[in-house]
C-alpha cells in the first residue's frame, strides 16, 4: 500500500484524504493546530455556492479597488504598500482578465460536481453540519447591479447552473425576514448552505476512523523529493512517503518553492461575525434562506436555530491575521439595517486568509517532480469546490502511485 502524506486538515486537505483513503492509500495527515478545520476553514460565509462562481478577473474589480483603496471600511481594500509578491500577483490578475468568462464557467462545472461529492460523504459519515438546503437568494437594491446580474446569469447558464430572476415580491416571499428596498433577486435553489467547521471536524473523525494517521499540533518545516519518495519534516526526523498532496492554504506557495514549484497564492483576507440568536425575537427575526448581497459583497447564513453567520469583504494586506474594527463592523451593521429585529449584543468575529491564484481557479493536479501533488488556492470557493478537486486530485495520484500505475501499457494523466 503506498504512503501518501497530506498537508493541511482544512476542508480541502481532509477532502483529499478521504478521498485517498477511498482510493487505497495509506493516508497521513499534517497539520500545525491541535484540532482540523482552525484556520480559513473555521468560520466562513457557510454557502456551498455554485451561484457565487463568477471570478474577479474583470476591469470592474480593478476600478472598484481603485476607488475604494483609502476607504476603511469598503467591501474590496488593497493595502497599497508595495511588495514583490503583491505586484507580480496583481499583474497575473490582469493577465487573466481575458479568461473572465472562460473561467467563471469552468468555476461553475467544477461546483456543481462538487455537490453530490460533498452530500455523499456527509451521509455516508452521518456528518451532521447543519446543512440548509433552501437555496441561496441575491438581492439587488440597484438595476445597475441588477443588470450585471442578468450577464452573469448567461455564464452560469453555460456552466449548467439553473438560477432564476425573481422579483421585489417573490425575493420578500422567500424570505420575509428580510428589510430594505429591494428590487428583485436571483434564486438557485440547487445551492445550499452549511458550517464548514462542523464538517471538516466530522470529516476528520471519519477519516480517523478509517485509518487515517491524523498527527495535530506537527507544524511541517520542510518539504523534498528524491527517487520519486517525498520526505517531509515536521518537528523531528525526515519521514519518506510515496506521494504529498500539499492542500496548506497561504502556507503552499513556500512549499510549492521547496518542491520545486511554482503556485502563485497571495492571501486575501475575509470577516465574519457570528450572531448569537439568544432569545426568541431574535431567533424569529433571523433568516433561514441563504442570502447574498451583490452590493456589499456580503454572504449570511442560518446554522440552526440559534446561531446566525455574516461574512464579507476581500483585504489585500499580506499575512495579516489582525481582526479590525473598521472591517467588523459593516457587518454588524448590515445585519441591523437588513434583519432589525435580531440582537446584536452577542458577536464573535473572525477573520482568515484565503488562499488565491490569479486565475481565481484552484491549483489542482501534478507539480514537477514525481510524487507531488497539489489541491490549493480555491480562494473564497474552498467550501463550493473542495470535494471535486479532492477526488480529482486522489485520482491523479492514483494514476502516478496506485496498483494500476505499475502495470503494462498504462500512463498517468495530470489532473
């Protein structure tokens, strides 16, 4: 049975050893915290999205970042400090601007494959995450938003996403919680929603359970390669294995370097606020439909009956972990003008790092040298898209390391 060691026990790498651990592989994971699931897989919108899809890499992005650069609390902030990293990722960025739409819909493809991955472990597991499968509901309160919608609507389209227009009256009848002046919305009622954290807990319970080596608190320091074994280092003496699958969130482009590869992730940091619905009127006035405004570029979520997730913005600003103020409290607000008659007394925010390629598409696939794999940089999608990628890439490295790669006449494919 071939060793194959995964780094990183978010949604992403715990996707991938499952799926490892369906293919046959003895699976090892590493993974610098005490528990899975603690880093940009804690708190997150909590939207399994196939209608969030659309990519960045657009001139209104660009414009919209411009404007809002020296503006604290605007949902797109770029520190404007100059680094090397943050300079040849923003012209990458640039590049891809003609794949806009190309990528927005392989963006799409790739989460609507995800769905029924992601379903099928939960149940075969019994995972419980408090999944809510009502749909996501956009809502415009501007036709020039309302209009670029409809254009995005023909990509999601050509993606294979069913997603509907709906108007001010029907947008109120899906979820009459809602307040402010809406004129009309988009449904996908295919799309669903969840708490990534509880998923990724009882995911990794399930690999444990399986046979998974599952080694917390093993902060992995370095990552090299000979005679198609990968050896890895973390806290002791070099371990060999026959494959890694490096899925480390901001942390897989220094390993990417180690291995010899090249994955351009910059880290774009995302808020979140989560609403304890403590009493009664609160847990009334809160929604259970999934929502997201296009304008604020803000997402929400119902997790239960007592608990209410507000998530938004993208900051450019390096490695930086710091919960500010000025970021937090659009949210608060948002819930406030929106959702008037839940409390906010009760707030816990949060903040993590996605990781991100320029393309907006997560590295998936084959690196350079023999053995080495990658399942990263699925920015703000990690949650839509993890389960696809994971099976595309345990079957990727099925094919270099499996039972099949050594038999007669049979090549590998890259993922």
């Amino acid at each position: 049975m071939s060793r194959v060691a995964v780094i990183g026990a978010g949604v992403t790498g715990l996707t991938t050893a499952y799926e490892l651990l369906n293919q046959g592989f003895e699976v090892t994971v590493f993974d610098r915290n005490r528990y899975a699931a603690m880093e940009t897989s804690f708190a997150n919108g909590g939207q399994l999205s196939a209608s969030n899809a659309e990519v960045w890499t657009q001139w209104g992005t660009v414009l919209k970042g411009i404007r809002w650069m020296l503006q604290a609390d605007a949902p797109f902030l770029v520190n404007p400090a100059p680094t090397l990293h943050k300079m040849r990722w923003m012209a990458e960025f640039l590049s891809n601007i003609p794949n806009y739409k190309a990528n927005t819909i392989e963006t799409v493809r790739l989460a609507i494959a995800a769905r029924a991955v992601l379903f099928d472990m939960a149940d075969r597991e019994g995972i419980d995450f408090d999944l809510e499968r009502r749909g996501i509901l956009h809502f415009y309160d501007r036709q020039k938003d309302l209009k670029h919608a409809r254009k995005v609507n023909d990509l999601l389209r050509a993606g294979g996403l069913d997603r509907r227009e709906i108007s001010a009256e029907e947008v109120r009848a899906a979820e009459p919680a809602l307040q402010g002046d809406i004129i009309g919305g988009f449904i996908t009622e295919s799309d669903s929603s969840g708490d990534i954290h509880k998923f990724t807990m009882g995911l990794s319970r399930a690999c444990a359970r399986r046979g998974a080596d599952l080694r917390f608190g093993s902060d992995v320091t370095r990552l090299t390669t000979q005679g198609g074994a990968v050896s890895v280092t973390a806290g002791g003496a070099p371990e060999t294995f026959d494959a890694v699958v490096v899925s480390a969130g901001i942390q897989s482009r220094g390993f990417a370097r180690q291995l010899g590869d090249r994955v351009n992730i910059y880290p774009v940091k995302g808020y979140s606020v989560t609403v304890a619905l403590e009493d009664a009127e609160s847990q009334a006035a809160a929604p259970w439909i999934s929502l997201l405004d296009d304008r604020a570029k803000i997402v929400a979520s119902r997790f239960g009956a007592n608990r209410f997730r507000i998530a938004g913005t993208a900051e450019f600003n390096g490695a930086n972990r710091d919960i500010r103020a000025d970021r937090i409290r659009p949210l608060t607000e948002w819930c406030e003008r929106h959702f008037p008659g839940v409390s906010t007394e009760n707030v816990t925010p949060w903040a993590g790092l996605r990781p991100m390629m320029p393309s907006m598409l997560p590295r998936v696939g084959r690196g350079k040298a023999p053995g080495v794999f990658y399942n990263t940089g699925h920015g703000h999608l990690g949650w839509t898209l993890s389960a696809a990628t994971a099976r595309l890439v345990a079957a990727s490295v099925s094919e270099q390391k499996g039972p099949a790669a050594s038999a007669p006449g049979v090549s590998a494919r890259a993922a």
